[in-house]
C-alpha cells in the first residue's frame, strides 16, 4: 500500500480487517460496555488524562461544531495559521457566533503572547480554538504554554483543541 501522509485514511493492519469480520455486538450489552470501558481508559492514557473521554462517529469538522454549539454561547477567538484553523473559523461562523479571527502567519505557529494579547483585547471571550498540528503547513503550536497561560489569566475560557494530526504523536 502506498504511505499517506495524511490524517486518513489510514491503512490497517490485516489481523484487524480479519477482526472487523466478526459478527457485531448489541451496544447495550454488558459486552459492549465492557469494551467500551476498556477503550476509554486506553484513551485516557493517549490524552495524558484521567478525565473523561468522549467518543464520536464524526469527522474532525463536526466535533469542531459540536464544542462550537455546546460551549460558546457568544464570543469565540479563532487563532487561524492554516487551512484547518481556517476551517474552525468557519464553523464559528457557521453556528451564528461572534467569530474574531486572529490571523497568524501561515507557517508560523501561534504563540502564548498572540493568544494572550487577543484575550486582553476582547472581553467576555468564552473560548479559543487552535489547531494544535497545523497540516497544511506542518507547525505545531506550543499547546502547553498556551493553555497554561489560559488557564492562569482566563480561567473561564475554554481552550478547544484540533488535535487531528497530532494526537497520540505528540504530547
């Protein structure tokens, strides 16, 4: 198969294409919840957590919208160095919220003091989004620095993360 350096489709493995032949599970069994449980601590060590994992069935664009709806009732900074973070920026506007876009130079990563600077500028912001691995240009944001200075100067905001690209290959 050829490599794909992308996000996905992602080639499998044959012994799991074999295990997808087997007959499905009722997702209200004991059996399913037992899985289910067993998936969710394995992802809980990916995300470094001991929170909560949530799952979804959809693409990376539609938990974009479902944190956009379900935690922003009004203002939303989207920090935008790519095409993804462009994305997020469209979907804020998409579900009818006061979207400032913070234009970051693409192939540059976005920095605490630019997310810091955006927070002193606008008032009332509810939450953040950045794309942690930018794909489209190959950058990483310094996600730690930035949520620590979230999470000491705006405590009340929400850091909403793309991880799509990075997730389980950077910490």
């Amino acid at each position: 198969h050829p490599s794909l350096f992308i996000p996905g489709p992602v080639n499998v493995r044959p012994d799991v294409l074999e295990a997808q032949t087997e007959a499905m599970i009722g997702h209200r069994t004991a059996e399913f919840e037992s899985l289910f449980a067993a998936c969710e601590e394995k992802l809980k060590q990916l995300f470094f957590t001991e929170q909560r994992v949530y799952v979804s069935a959809s693409s990376g664009s539609g938990l974009q919208e479902a944190a956009i709806r379900n935690g922003v009732h009004k203002r939303v900074v989207n920090f935008v160095a790519g095409a993804f973070a462009s994305r997020w920026h469209q979907v804020s506007q998409g579900c009818g919220k006061e979207a400032i876009k913070v234009d970051v130079e693409w192939g540059q990563a976005v920095k605490p003091e630019t997310v810091d600077e955006a927070l002193q500028q606008y008032n009332h912001v509810e939450a953040i989004t950045i794309v942690h691995n930018e794909t489209s240009t190959g950058v990483a944001a310094p996600l730690g620095e930035i949520a620590a200075l979230v999470r000491e100067k705006y405590p009340d905001t929400f850091i909403f993360v793309d991880a799509v690209s990075s997730f389980s290959g950077l910490k």
